[in-house]
C-alpha cells in the first residue's frame, strides 16, 4: 500500500510540512484517479496556491513508491514540490474512501472471473481412489494455516538410511517456511506436494500426538445458503466452520480427522473468496444479473445449496437507439458531446471511451434484473464501432480519449464543429441539447451603424455619437470590437451563433475609429479632417445612417464636392482670365480655408497652378503677408507671374547674403507676399520661425519628401494661419512621401510616420493591400486636387512619345560586357555581406556606370581626352538621325540628360556640326536670359538642359520635339521635362523621344519606370492597380 513515508522520502521536511498543511487546508482540487497498470496509479489534481498548478504523478501502490511526479508550480530547489505531497495525500484519502464504498457496495469476488473459473472447473477430474499409509503430527493454525511436525530422530537421521519418502517430505520441506518451534508452514505448492506425499504415510498424528490423521480420497462439499439482503445485494454463506487450507492446485479441509479435498468442479477462486471472507460472499446489486445467469446454475449443480426463489433469466434482444447530448464545458468557450447507445431504459453504454473497447468483449451480453427476471441483452459492438468511426470522421479534432468524450474548445473549434455537426449525425440519431445551444446553427447578420454628428460654430471640432445594432439581438460594441480584434469567428447573442456578414466593413470602422479620441462610450470628439474616412464608409454602406445638424449637413456636402456650395465670385481681371477649371481649383483653395484645411494642388505640369496660388493670396485680404517657398531656380518665375497677374500685391524676394535677408526678414510686415527659396528657409529658419504668415505656398512641394531632412523641418517649422502645397507629383518613389507633404499641411492628419507606415505604406507597398490603398485614397480625396492636360485642355495638340533604340558598336558592347561582369560581381558580394538595405549606395553607383557606357564610353573615361577620341557612341548616332531629322522640319529641340559631362559631349558634338544651341544646367547663371534668347531667336534650334536644373519652372513652349538622351530612375521626373515643352501656349504637335540601347542596363530601367508610375497612378489619381517597391529582385532582374 501507499503510505505518507514515501512521501517524507521523496521530499524535503519543508515541502513535506507544507503539504499537510495544503492538504489540511483543503487545496487539492479536481482530483483524478486511474489504474493503468497493476500496482500503479496516474493521480492528477489541481492545487491552489498562489495560483492554480496542475500536478499528475504515477504511484506505485505495492512498492509504496512515487514512478514520476511533475508540478507546474516553479519549485526546484531537491525532492517533490508541496503541490505534489498534498496530493499525494489526497490520493491516500482517495483510496481509502474507494476501498471503504467497494466494501460496502462492490461484490467480495470478479464475476467475470469467476464465471471463466467455473467453466474450467466443469471439466476437472477426482483423483484416483488409492490406500497410503500415513505418519505424520498435524496442527492446525488460527489463520487456516496447516503446520507439520517432524521428529528429531527424523531430522538427525542419515539420509542415505532414509526410504525415499523421507527424503522427499525433507526436500519439500526444505522450500518451506519454518517458525521458530521448528513448525514448518505448509500453503501453496508446497501443500500440495506435502498432502499428496503424506499420504502414503503411515503414522501421521494431530498435534496431540494421540489423534491419527487419515487421508481420503472422497470429496468435501460445502453446503451454502444464498439469502437476498435488504439492499438488494445476495449473501452466500456456508454453514459448515471446518478448517480450510488452499494449495496452489486444490483447496483441503480436515473432518473428524480426516483430510479431505473440497469439490473440485468448483474454481479455487470461489472458494478462497468465501473462505477468506469468513464463509462469506457479498454480490453486489448490479452484479446480481449475472451471478444469476452465469454462476447460480453452476453452484446449484455442484453443490447443495439452499436458495430462495431466484428471478429467470430471458434472452432479450433489444436494438439500441444512438443519444447525443451536447453541453457547455467548464468554460462558455468549450462545447462537449457525449454518446451513448441507450437500450430502452436498460443500459446505456458509453461512446467515445476509447480505454474501454476490446474486441475480446464484443460478444459479451448485458444483463440487467428486471422484476423477477433477468434480461440477457445482447450487446450491438458494431453499431458502437459504426458511431464511433462517424464521430471520429467528421469532427476528429474534438476527441479527448481520456474522457471519453468530444470537447470543442475555443473559437476556431466550435466554429468547425458547428459547420460538420450536421453532417457527423444520422436522421435517426436522437440529440439533446443544453439550454442556450438549441440553436446550434451560424446565422449570418448584418450590422447597422448610426452616426449623430454635431459641428460647432467654429468648425473647430467634430463631435458624434456612433450606436451599432444587430436585428433584435442584444450585441454589445465591446463584442463586436473583440470579434473583430482577435478576427473571430462567431458572435454568442440570445442563443444563437451569428456570422456578422459586413464583417469587413466593420473592420475599416472600427480601424477608423481607433485612431480617433474617444469621450466616453461610443462618443468621439475629432478634428474636420478625420471625416471624409468616416464618410467614405458610411457611403459604401447604405444600411448606415448618419445624421448631424445644419452645419454639419453643409460640411458633408461640402466636403464631398471639395468645394464650397456657392462658387466664389472672382473680381476683374481674374474671372475673364481664368479658364473654368482654374476657377474650380480657386474654389475648391477656398473651401480648404473655410474649415482649416491644408491641401495639394496637384495639377499637371503646365496648367496654370501659380496663377491659382496668386489669385487666392490677393483674395485673402489679410493683415499678415503669404509665403510663397519654391526652388531657388524658380523665384523670379513667381515674381514675373506675380507681375503679370497680381502687380497689386506688394512682394518683396528674400534672397542674397546673409546680413542682407535678415534685413529684408525683419521688414516683411510691410509686405503682402514674400517670395524665398528652399535653401533660405533652411539656414534662416530661426528668423523666420516667430513670424505668423497667412498662408504659406510650397512650389513643387516634393522638395520636403524626406521628412528626416533639415529642409523639410525647418518648412514644417513655419507658422501659418493656412497652408498649401503646389506640385504636380506628389509622389516620385513612395508612399512616405505623402506622408511628409501632409505633415507639413495639416500635421497628425496622416498619423505619426511609423503609424502611417504600419496603417499604409508596409500593406500597400509590399502586402499590395487595396483595402488599404482605398482607405488612404478615402481619407486624402478631399485635400488633393489633381487635374490632367488631356482632360482640362482639350485645345492643346496631341502629343506623340515613342522609344527610339540605338545599338552599341563594337568597342562600346566590350566595354559594357567588361563592365557589367566586373560590377555584377562586386554589387552581389556587398549585398550578400551588407544586405540589400545597406547596400543602395554601391548598387546605384554600379548602374550608374553601365548607363554612361550606354551614352558614350567617354563618360567612363573623360579624364583621358586621349582615349575619348578613339571612342564611338551607337546612341549618339542614333541622336544625329534624330536631330538632323528636326532640324530639316524646322523644329526646335529640347535635349535632356542627367549627365551634366553627355551636354558637353554634345555640345562639342554640335559646334562641330556648326548648329546653334542654349545650354542650361545647375551652374547657369540669368537663366531667364537664356530661355528668352531660345524662345525667341529663330536661328537656335537645340537646348542643352541638365534634367535636374531644367525638370520644372521652365516654359519652352517654342520647342516642339524632346530629345531624353538617357532614361531617368524616376519616370515622374521626365514628365516634368517634357512639359517645359507641353503646357498652355503650345501650339504644335509634340514629339518626345527617348533613347534607349538595345541589350542594355536601360531596357530594364523602362520596367522600372512603369512601377513607379503605378504609385502615382494608385494614389494620386485613384487608379486601383496592385502596385510594389523595388526589391533585390527587381535589382537581379536588371543585372540579368
């Protein structure tokens, strides 16, 4: 047995104390008990202590030993855990308790055991009837123990003087145990042997050495009565109180003196368990059954037996019903089933108890007592297996064979278990539901959103309430928030399990409303700019209601046309000037005033956005002056427009040294406009930045599209009562770009830039995430403006672009292999110990090589004039045709190249030609000198522009052919360029051409260039193509 030592062994004295104490104190929960072998026992339980561990531990009762132990508590300083001692005790107490209840309720004897003993015990035969002479001192002890003498003379004798069976009782005997009055015990084998060989003995005495023992080869039978007890249990009893002694064969008693042994058609197990009872058998009730029909006929045959009336025994074939019973676990999130096969109200057989079948047993019968009979119900083991295997089939992921039932637990389980439950089940099953799960079905719902907005007088803020509601169905906001959080897949309301159909929709609401400050339940108070999400969604769902007061209503619509409901009268000379869509984009300026709002003025290059910027600066009629901030290039651009079209604003241009713009910085109160550049801004911000201005304008805003430069924070720096952003691509290589615009003009509005790049720029940049892209598209609407040439001016001519490919010559293409092989080699192995991120720098300066090989080799080796002449240019060639070409139509030619050392290639190229040319690039100074002198001197047909110095602020509406001599990364970019030809003023077709070498570097960079232009088409102009960042494979393709 199991005792507290082997828990004092296995633990310390501290661990062993505190355990009684858990185990006094009650602590041990839940405590369960199985037998898996015999002797050993698996306990587990549940301890409370500072929190709730789980201990399981195997207990090896006949050794008095712990097999293994574990404890989820964090002990581990020698021996068992306290956990695991109070529930060792637990067990004992557990034990005791069971043995106790099997005293009183279980049968003294296995009636299946015994039945098997009885069928084998029909079939044994009496011994022999033989004569034996017999010697022997016999006594008998208290415990049915058969004790055996021998003399002194015996034991002292010579063996070799012995007759053999002298010598055989001694070698018997010497296998036997011997108490200390030199008794020998006699039992088991060795009882057998002894009693079979004594008897042929003569003179074998009892103990009083008087009485002479006799041997018989008759048979004992035990008279029995069989009585029924008041609780329904049956008591067998023998009457007769003659010793009994049981060997490992036969069992023996003595009778006036005579040895005899009991009947042997009886089995050995019987009559141990009667005699070791005290001549008593208890079988318990539900057992009664099956002694009656198994063993009682077998006793009334072989023994005399006195019995009452016993019940009959009916064959009863019964064919079962399958009961299903679904309930709740020990959680509301877990769901059982359990499955019976129930015959009639006879027997009711668990399913599902994996530990219990044996196909051995598949034959076995019920026997149940019903009144004065009792029913033999033959046992149905395939309908069982049959049920079984559907279970397992269809819903396999609910089995718990330690239990011996199914068990659904957590969301994703019931979800499934709920879709395969109607297939799992036959028509003719019966299924019994606990209340709450009748409905074990997924309705599908759809949820409803009001919206009460409230707008006050200062359009400061915008306040309202948000209500869902769901049918009839009592669904809380916090349920509908956790079911869409932890993307669940179900939501429990008045019994039933809903599928919220607009499940995704709710998604983007609550995504919306997570970035909005919350004043108590369900009520927001948000700035303007945070609508047009919320509207966005409350358009697409047309079962949501919103509703406001008056002015939010005139907001609403307002917001949705981007304009004012009233147009905004234009005085002279403005309203005769402007073309109609330039007086939209004034009143759409306006509307941005009117709430606070800051906006992009995203026009295409060349349709008048300065004119518009002007018109609503001298509308503005405000005490403080606007600031207008451009390229340094563009300044007095701004001036001539501001000349043209607005001369009644005073403006003054901060530029020149740094004495000299302080001066002018602090006399700018005097002024209605002041006109700087990028780079003034950033080294006088601390002058500027206590000025407040009315409006601050920032022309071809993507100078501040790295948001971690000093120059976009010294633009952020700049107080302004209204803020607007003029250019005509908001974004050249990504979506942070937008991000940084947007933070100058209406900073928060976009979220923080890690917020804005987990929100937008990860899932739509590299996820290619539309729900995504249509979020951002449906918070920015309102506050970009964009409007295209092709739309707005339908009077402007066609233009015409087309690639014009050039071949290498010779030495050109050993050049670019030689090179290509030497720079793949060396950008593959920085990136392979750098990693891509890390390695842009040595990347962009390896294709930067390969494109000037593919303009001319000599921009590899300029510095050796030398080895320059003997070089040749396919592309170059390919230039002549083309602008000989022109030249012969009487065109003008703009020319465009990165390469600042290409423009004096050709430029060289030229004077050798004897053409005529203007030349531009970043070092030029009176650049307006010079784009007159081309606009306006008919002899001069060809401009040589850097396309960094030249990609905007220009009008060159005399040139009707480009030339993009070498393809740049940024497509955005080039379309500057072409637009200093195309724009308002052009009369002549456009032709734009660009070179491109065959085999090369720059095919690949023309796949490149159609990504990026899918992000300005995605976000700028709403086009819902998927679009992707450059990546390391995009890269590998390129150098492929």
């Amino acid at each position: 047995m199991f005792t507290r030592q082997a828990l004092k062994d296995a633990s310390t004295s501290a661990s062993y104390s505190r355990g009684i104490a858990y185990y006094r104190g009650k602590a041990v929960h839940d405590i369960e008990v199985q037998k898996i072998k015999p002797y050993i026992y698996t306990v587990k339980s549940i301890v409370e202590g500072s929190e709730h561990y789980r201990v399981a531990m195997d207990i090896n009762i006949k050794d008095d030993s712990i097999a293994n132990a574990v404890c989820t508590c964090p002990y581990n300083y020698g021996g068992i855990c306290k956990h695991i001692v109070a529930t060792g005790l637990a067990f004992m107490d557990h034990m005791a308790k069971s043995h106790k209840a099997a005293a009183e309720q279980d049968s003294s004897i296995s009636l299946n055991k015994l039945i098997k003993d009885f069928e084998q015990s029909t079939n044994a035969q009496p011994l022999e009837n033989q004569t034996y002479a017999i010697k022997l001192r016999v006594i008998d002890g208290s415990q049915n123990h058969l004790l055996l003498y021998v003399s002194k003379e015996l034991e002292q004798m010579d063996p070799a003087m012995l007759p053999w069976r002298y010598t055989t009782l001694n070698s018997y005997l010497a296998k036997a145990y011997r108490y200390s009055d030199g008794s020998f015990d006699l039992s088991g084998t060795i009882l057998d042997k002894v009693l079979d060989l004594l008897s042929s003995f003569d003179n074998v005495f009892a103990f009083d050495g008087q009485t002479a023992i006799k041997f018989s080869d008759d048979y004992f039978k035990p008279m029995l009565d069989i009585k029924q007890a008041q609780n329904e249990n049956m008591i067998i009893t023998v009457r007769s109180n003659n010793p009994v002694f049981f060997g490992r064969k036969s069992a023996y008693t003595i009778q006036d003196d005579t040895i005899m042994r009991l009947w042997p058609h009886i089995p050995l197990s019987f009559y141990k368990a009667l005699y070791d009872n005290k001549g008593h058998i208890n079988i318990a009730q539900r057992d009664v059954p099956s002694f009656i029909e198994a063993v009682f006929p077998h006793l009334k045959q072989q023994l005399p037996v006195t019995a009452p009336a016993l019940p009959e025994v009916e064959q009863r074939p019964i064919q079962p019903e399958v009961h299903l019973y679904v309930h709740r676990g020990n959680t509301e999130s877990s769901i059982i089933l359990e499955a019976y096969l129930e015959y009639e109200n006879y027997v009711s057989q668990r399913l599902l108890n994996y530990n219990y079948y044996d196909a051995s047993t598949a034959h076995e019968s019920y026997k149940v007592k019903d009144g004065q009979k009792v029913l033999v119900i033959p046992r149905q083991y395939e309908l069982e297996t049959t049920v079984n295997e559907r279970l397992m089939r269809y819903l396999w992921y609910g089995i718990d064979p330690e239990h011996g039932y199914m068990e659904f637990s957590g969301q994703e389980r019931i979800y499934r278990f709920i879709k395969d439950f109607d297939n799992a089940i036959l028509p003719e099953w019966k299924i019994h539901y606990e209340d709450g799960l009748q409905n074990l079905k997924l309705e599908k719902a759809k949820v409803a959103v009001d919206f009460d907005f409230s707008l006050d007088d200062g359009y400061d803020f915008l306040e309202f309430d948000v209500d869902f509601h769901c049918q009839n169905l009592n669904i809380t906001r916090q349920q509908l928030e956790q079911y869409i959080r932890e993307d669940q897949r179900f939501i429990e309301a008045n019994g039933k399990f809903i599928e919220i159909s607009n499940k995704n929709e709710l998604k983007e609401l609550f995504d919306a409303l997570l970035h909005l400050p919350a004043e108590g339940e369900g009520h927001f108070r948000s700035k303007l700019f945070n609508f047009p999400e919320l509207d966005r969604l409350i358009e697409k769902n047309r079962a949501w209601n919103a509703k406001g007061n008056n002015k939010f209503l005139q907001f609403k619509d307002e917001i949705r046309s981007a304009k004012p409901i009233e147009d905004i009268p234009l005085p002279q000379p403005f309203d005769n000037i402007l073309r109609q869509y330039q007086k939209e984009g004034i009143n759409w300026m306006h509307f941005l005033r009117k709430y606070g709002f800051g906006g992009i003025l995203a026009d295409d290059m060349g349709l008048g956005k300065t004119i518009q910027a002007l018109v609503l600066i001298s509308a503005s009629n405000s005490d403080r002056p606007s600031l207008v901030i451009c390229p340094k290039t563009l300044v007095y651009n701004w001036y001539n427009e501001v000349q043209k079209f607005t001369p009644q604003l005073k403006t003054l241009i901060v530029e020149g040294q740094g004495a000299e713009r302080i001066q002018l910085i602090n006399d700018i109160k005097h002024y209605d406009l002041i006109i700087t550049s990028y780079p003034v801004i950033q080294k006088d911000i601390e002058y500027l930045a206590d000025k407040t201005f009315e409006y601050c304008i920032i022309d071809e805003a993507q100078y501040i599209k790295n948001h971690k430069t000093k120059t976009a924070k010294s633009i952020k720096a700049i107080r302004a009562k209204y803020r607007l952003a003029l250019t005509g691509t908001p974004i050249e290589n990504n979506l942070m770009e937008l991000w940084s615009i947007f933070d100058f003009l209406m900073p928060g509005f976009l979220g923080s830039d890690s917020e804005f790049k987990a929100r937008y720029d990860t899932p739509i940049m590299k996820n290619n995430d539309i729900s995504a892209l249509n979020s951002l598209l449906g918070r920015i609407r309102p506050f970009v403006l964009r409007r295209t040439k092709k739309e707005m001016l339908k009077e402007l001519p066609p233009k015409m672009e087309q690639v014009s490919y050039a071949h290498l010559t010779p030495d050109q293409l050993a050049l670019y292999t030689s090179v290509l092989e030497q720079v793949k080699s060396n950008v593959f192995a920085i990136v392979e110990q750098k990693g891509f991120e890390h390695s842009q720098i040595e990347i962009l300066a390896a294709l930067t090589r390969l494109r000037q090989i593919c303009n001319h080799p000599a921009l590899l080796t300029i510095n050796t004039p030398a080895t320059t002449k003997k070089l040749s240019s396919g592309k170059l060639d390919q230039f002549d045709e083309l602008l000989d070409e022109a030249l012969e139509g009487d065109h003008k030619v703009l020319v465009f190249s990165q390469f600042v050392q290409m423009l004096g290639i050709l430029s060289n190229h030229l004077d050798k030609k004897g053409v005529p040319y203007c030349y531009l690039d970043g070092q030029t100074r009176n650049r307006q000198a010079v784009i007159e002198r081309f606009n306006n001197d008919e002899n001069i047909k060809v401009f040589l522009i850097s396309i960094k110095a030249g990609g905007f602020g220009l009008n060159l509406t005399a040139a009707d052919t480009v030339i993009i001599f070498d393809p740049w990364w940024n497509p955005m970019v080039e379309m500057q360029a072409t637009d200093r030809a195309y724009r308002i003023g052009q009369t002549h077709p456009v032709n734009v051409y660009r070179l491109i070498t065959r085999g090369t570097i720059e095919e690949k960079i023309l796949k490149l260039q159609e990504k990026k232009k899918a992000l300005f088409d995605n976000v700028v102009d709403e086009n819902n193509d998927l679009i992707k960042k450059l990546t390391w494979d995009d890269i590998r393709e390129v150098f492929a």
